[in-house]
C-alpha cells in the first residue's frame, strides 16, 4: 500500500513508464508551422474520434474553452452555461478578459440544465440588450459530481440553441469518462454542438494537452487565436505521444476509475458524520458532506493529509475525491480506513 494516496485530483496522474518511454522516442518537429508529425497524427485521430472535419492540438483544456469562446462570439455577446460552469469557477475571468462576453448562469440538476431552463433564458434579439451567441455544456459536469449529461438532453439542448440562432460548445475535460461509462460515442456526444474538446491531462494521464475540434473554419479561426495567445510548442510531438498512447492504452480503464470511486462512496456512506448520495456518483468523482461535529471540510483534510491521504475541501462541508490512473483499490482501502480512524 503506497505511503501517500492523492484524490486531489485527476490531474494529478503521472506519466507511465511505458508512456514516457513513448514520448522519448516521439517524432517531431516545428508544430506551429504544422510540421510536427505526432501532433499532425494525434489531431487528425482526434477530430475522427469526435466526430469533426478538423482539430487543433492546444496546452490545455482552459485554452480550448477560452478560445472556442473568441472565435463563436464578439465583445458584448452573452454566453448561456451552468451555474457550476468551470467557466465562471477555474477561468481566472477569462470569458470576460480575453473575449468580452458575458455569462448567463443556469441552475440546472447537478450541473446539467435542460432544453425548457435555456427557452426561458431566451430573448429577441433586442439593440438594449446583449446579443445571445452561444451556449455551452459540460460533459461530464464536475461540481456536479461528475455527471453525465443524457444524450437525448444534450440533443434537445442544442436543438433548442439552434433553434434560436446560437452556436454551442462542450466543455469536454472528461467526455471520455462518460463515453466509457455508458457505451454512447464521444462522437455521438458531441454531434450536435458546434465545438467540442478532450483533455489529456486529466484520467488519459498525459502530462497535459487537449484537443478542440469542429468545423474547418471555426479551427482555423482557433489556430489564429493559439498563435496570438502563446499557444504554440514547438517540438510539442514528445506530449502529443504520450497523448496518443492514452488513446491507445488509457481509456478503457476509465471503467476501474468509476469502480473505485462507487467503492469509495460506498465505504463513505457507512462513516457516522459523512453523507453520500450514492446515486449521483456516475464517474470518477465522489463529493461527500461532513456532518460529524468535530470536523468540517477543512479540518477533515488537513487530518487526512497527516495520515497519508490528500482531498479537496470544496466548502465548508463538502469534500472531493477523485479517481484517477495512480490510485488503485488499494489506496481506496487507505482513504476509507483513515477517515474511519478519524471519525470513529
């Protein structure tokens, strides 16, 4: 059993052996004048996997949204999302910094608003008020607890965008664990939406990247935006290769990450002074509440950490924990017996 156990995050992950090995013998060469053969490969496989006519290789998931956001909109345009966006929570202001939107929160069921929530935000395009552009989702929803978003929901959501004009985009850091998790195509996913992305970072376990796909226009527009924001890498083959082994070797295991997460909620839901919904555990992220008297959010993880094991305090009384490739069942067993010795 390891020493420390970190549920963090998933970004936390570390490059394999194998896939270091695979990464020191990555071809390459000048990415920003499109001459990197493992980029070029790993975009053109990516595109296919979502379902677009073309991709864009970019440092991270942030960068897709933000530049999804300049291209679809101008300065002033408002963009519909969930309240729990990780626009609005983990961009640093960055919808309203870099392209001058303004954000139109929904309060939707753990993360996921529906097709009536968005008509009722709808409204004629009038000169006094700001132009409704785009609408985006988030798949899965994280502060929901790593929630899937239905397909028919997603496809009436865009439907009702469409309908009214507005573009969308997906928000898809981990669109892969939901493909897993339920048998629907990434491509399936992401068919009605006018952008989408995949991170590599996160549960794939590449040391970063993240691939934005669409149409060929919208990529076009995008690469201009990745050269002017510093997007660029160079020789960026040697992440793209490890990106790619993922794809090869890292996403069906997903599946053990969802296992061990429902393992843990279901060793949390038996600790007097913690409360879990088992049902809203879908993925790889278990959000509990501490209701024990002696310990909030933060007290619980500091006490954890003192024993080995790392959590996120997400308020005052929610934890987060999270699967990922480095943590097996073994440090589930070490989270859960700390949290009994804490609590008993």
């Amino acid at each position: 059993m390891p020493d420390f156990v970190d549920f963090f995050s998933d970004t936390k992950t570390r490059p394999t052996p194998a896939m270091r090995a695979v990464m020191a013998g990555a071809e390459v060469g000048d990415e920003r004048a499109g001459e990197d053969p493992s980029v070029n490969r790993l975009v053109e496989r990516c595109a296919a996997l979502l379902g677009k006519p073309a991709a864009l290789f970019l440092p991270s998931g942030t960068m897709c949204n933000e530049i999804a956001l300049a291209v679809h909109c101008r300065p002033g345009d408002e963009v519909i999302c969930d309240r729990t966006s990780h626009l609005i929570g983990f961009e640093g202001g960055g919808p309203a910094a870099l392209a001058g939107v303004m954000l139109n929160p929904l309060t939707g069921d753990r993360g996921r608003f529906d097709a009536d929530q968005l008509a009722a935000a709808l409204r004629p395009d009038r000169p006094y008020a700001p132009r409704q552009r785009l609408v985006e989702v988030e798949q899965t929803a994280n502060l929901g607890g790593g929630t899937i978003w239905p397909l028919a929901q997603l496809q009436a959501v865009a439907a009702a965008a469409h309908g009214h004009g507005l573009l969308t985009h997906m928000d898809g850091a981990r669109l892969l664990n939901a493909a897993v998790a339920t048998g629907v195509s990434a491509a399936d996913y992401a068919r009605d939406y006018d952008s989408v992305w995949i991170d590599f970072s996160k549960g794939l376990g590449a040391p970063g990247g993240a691939v934005l796909a669409g149409s060929a226009e919208f990529i076009h527009e995008a690469n201009r935006l990745k050269l002017r924001w510093g997007g660029a890498m160079r020789q960026s083959g040697i992440i793209a290769a490890a990106c790619d082994y993922a794809l090869d070797h890292h996403v069906e295991r997903l599946a053990e990450d969802h296992a061990n997460a429902a393992a843990l909620a279901r060793g949390i839901a038996q600790i007097a002074g913690l409360e879990v919904d088992l049902a809203s555990v879908e993925t790889n992220l278990v959000y509990f509440t501490v209701t024990h008297a002696g310990f909030d959010a933060p007290r619980l993880c500091a006490a954890l950490l003192e024993r080995g094991v790392r959590m996120g305090e997400m308020g005052p009384r929610t934890v987060r924990a999270v699967t990922h490739l480095d943590v097996d069942a073994a440090a589930v067993d070490k989270a859960l017996a700390a949290l009994r010795a804490l609590l008993a």
